[in-house]
C-alpha cells in the first residue's frame, strides 16, 4: 500500500449526507476505503450511494439520527458490523445568536448534537476497534472541529464552546486511547460553502468580511469549498501518512486564525 491508498481499511462518517462529510465520503471512497456514511436524509444517502457504487467504490449507509433516543443502541449495532479503522465524528450545527439572546433550548440542542452526540458515536466506535486485536497499523478518530475552538467570533458562542470543548476532548482522548494504538485528531475549518453555511454566506457582507479575514482568499476562489479538507482528512485517516499523530488539530482556514 502506498501513501494514500486505504483500500483494505473501514471509514464510518456521521453527517454524511451534505456538506464536508459528503464530500469526505466522496474523496476517501475515491481513495479505497471502503465508507459507511450515517445522516438522517435518506434520499440524500441513497444518491450518494448510487453514484459512489456506479464509480464502483465501495460506499453504503445507514439512517441513524445521533440525538434520538435510541442513538446508542443503534450506533453499538452498526459500529459492531461495520468496524471501523477510522471514525469521522463531522455531524455538527449551529445557531447563530449573541450571548444574551441563547435560548436554553438552542443550548441544548447545539450541546446535545455538537458535543454530546458526538462523544457518545465516537465511545461507540472505539468500543467496536478495541473489541477488535490492534491492527499493524494505527487506528484513527477525527473530530470535526472548527476554527471557531480556537478563536471566536460575535454571536457564535455556543457553536465555539462546543467547538473548543471538541478541541479538549481530542487531546485528552489521544491519551486514553494511544495505548489502543487509536490517534485522536482534530481539523479545524474556516467557512466552507455548505447547507450549513449557506444562509450566512449569502449575505455579500458576511461573505465580504470571511474573504477579507482569510489571507489567502482570492478573486477567483474568495469563500473555501469543501474539496479544500480533502489533503486533511487523507493525511489523519492514512496512517502511513501520520503514524506518530495524536492529540493534535489540522487548523484550514487560509490564514484567519494566524492573525
Ligand atoms: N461549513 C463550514 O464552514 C464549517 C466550518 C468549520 C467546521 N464545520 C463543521 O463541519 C461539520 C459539517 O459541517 P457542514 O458544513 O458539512 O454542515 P451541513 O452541510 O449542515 O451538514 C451537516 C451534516 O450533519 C448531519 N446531521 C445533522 N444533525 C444530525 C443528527 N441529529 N443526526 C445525524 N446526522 C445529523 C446532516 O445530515 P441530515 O440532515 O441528513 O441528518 C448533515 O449530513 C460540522 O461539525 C461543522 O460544525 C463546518
């Protein structure tokens, strides 16, 4: 196997339908992984499956919602079928709104998704690996952070304490986990043109103000696009690539948090 190439090697992703995990489906299928992709979409699933198998990559799914209550049972059962070398905890949103305006509700709701349901999948996959002898090669965990769990921004308070509790969790898990041979990372985006972000980047001032905080934002490509997390995703997902990598972030963000 050479660097890049993960055939032989099993990818689970949550928040596969849309978006950055769409796009991680795409380029680690295109790699040789083989990918379960999880979401709530099911038409959306089942699209990027009929285009992934008719590239003959191997790509399959399942309808999981990660804050239902039966979320645990669900994940144990699909993690003990589809045991992963890498998990990709990317299913993430936000609610944009200044401190004093957080309703309880959206702080839940933001907690429970960001922070909570991703700590509880990622607990699912690692119980799967380790029930499993440690492979030759290391195993690897991705958190979908942001660059907002390093910095903030006006008005994005919750999403940053998830983002920077994600950033606290990836550290002290590489601890817990190295012994398992299980390196824990994360990668930390700028604004990237998603569902997600779409009802911010369509306002020209906002989308103004990311292009002039980004250093390497240009006319051509001014806002980052989710092929842009590609080389990132690779490069922790290989271990050939990033054998003696754990417990650190990716920071993609052209720049912004440099300054
Ligand atoms: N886009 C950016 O600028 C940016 C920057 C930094 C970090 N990030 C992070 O990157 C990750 C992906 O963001 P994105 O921009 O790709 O967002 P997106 O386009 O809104 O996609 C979010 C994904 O999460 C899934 N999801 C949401 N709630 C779920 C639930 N309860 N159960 C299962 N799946 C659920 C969605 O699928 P269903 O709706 O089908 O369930 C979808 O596949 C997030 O963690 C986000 O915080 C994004």
């Amino acid at each position: 196997m050479g660097f890049g190439d993960l055939s032989g090697r099993t990818v689970v992703i949550t928040g596969a339908s849309k978006g950055i995990g769409a796009r991680a489906c795409r380029a680690l299928a295109r790699a040789g992984a083989s990918v379960v992709g999880l979401a709530r979409s099911e038409d959306d699933l089942a699209a990027l499956k009929s285009e992934l198998n008719g590239d003959g990559l191997a790509f399959d799914y399942k309808v999981v919602d990660l804050v239902a209550a039966d979320a645990a049972d669900r994940l144990d059962a699909l993690m003990s079928a589809h045991v992963p070398d890498v998990f990709i905890n990317n299913a993430g949103a936000t609610r944009p709104a200044a401190f004093q305006d957080v309703t309880v509700e959206d702080f839940d709701d933001i907690m429970r998704l960001n922070l909570k349901a991703g700590f509880f999948a990622t607990q699912a996959a690692v119980k799967a690996m380790k029930a499993f002898p440690r492979p030759e090669v290391s195993r690897s965990i991705i958190h979908m952070s942001s660059m907002l769990g390093r910095v903030a921004l006006p008005g994005r308070v919750v999403y940053a304490a998830t983002k920077h509790a994600l950033e606290g969790l990836t550290k002290a898990m590489a601890l817990d986990l190295a012994e398992d041979g299980i390196r824990v990372n994360s990668i930390c985006p700028t604004y990237i043109e998603t569902p997600l972000t779409q009802p911010l980047l369509e306002n020209p001032v906002f989308r103004g103000f990311v292009a002039e905080k980004m250093p390497l934002s240009t006319p051509q490509q001014p806002i980052g696009q989710v092929g842009d997390l590609d080389g990132a995703l690779l490069f922790l997902t290989d271990s050939a690539l990033s054998d003696l990598v754990t417990g650190t972030n990716l920071v993609v963000d052209g720049g912004w948090t440099a300054q």
